[in-house]
C-alpha cells in the first residue's frame, strides 16, 4: 500500500514539473511573439505606445507577472551586448551562427531559444 502512495505521490510531481515546464515553454513564446510583433509594428511604422501595443503589454504582464518584463529586459541587455561586440569588432555565437544578413527577428529568435 505505501509503495502505491508513493507511485502517486511520483506520478504526480512528474506531472506538476512537466506542467511547469510547458508554462515556461509558453510564457517563453508568448514573449517572443510579443518581441517580434513590436519589431513588425516599428518596422511599419505604427504609432509607438498605442493603446493596442500597452493592452498587449499588460497581457502579456498579467500572464507572466514580472518575469515578463525582467525576461524583456535581459533579452534587451543580451541585444546591448551583442550590438557593442558588433561594434568593437568582435564576433559573437549569434553572429557566427546567423551571419551579416540576419534580421533583427532572426537575432531575436536566436537570443530567445524557448526551453
């Protein structure tokens, strides 16, 4: 009886992981999606802070909390650092990996690999 328990008690935190990890997995899409839509909407020229740009930032943030907006930021400063290679003459993983005509989507798809 206690070796069944402790199958159930297993079973289901392997569920509660794999669970975890398919939010992370989503919350990681979502955010990228979200990156590569403002890269669209800057691209065609769409009025910056709209109200259709702040509601699907506020999703976005009610989804996944801080996390969001700590994720943008990191995924910003790993595009800064990027960028100063760039420009100091130094190659990056990204760089080697994509080449001179990447895109600014292609890069953000790189930095943002989902889980």
């Amino acid at each position: 009886m206690f070796k069944w328990f402790r199958n159930v008690a297993i079973e289901r935190e392997l569920s509660d992981i794999l669970d975890r990890h398919q939010q992370v997995r989503q919350d990681a899409s979502d955010i990228r999606n979200y990156l590569l839509w403002v890269l669209e909407q800057d691209r065609l020229g769409a009025e910056k802070f709209s109200d259709d740009a702040l509601n699907r930032a506020e999703e976005l943030y009610q989804q996944v909390g801080a996390g969001a907006l700590y994720w943008m930021t990191d995924i910003a400063a790993q595009m800064v650092v990027l960028s100063e290679a760039t420009l100091r003459g130094f190659s990056t993983n990204v760089g080697i990996e994509l080449g001179g005509s990447a895109t600014a989507e292609d890069i953000v798809k790189k930095v943002v690999q989902l889980p």
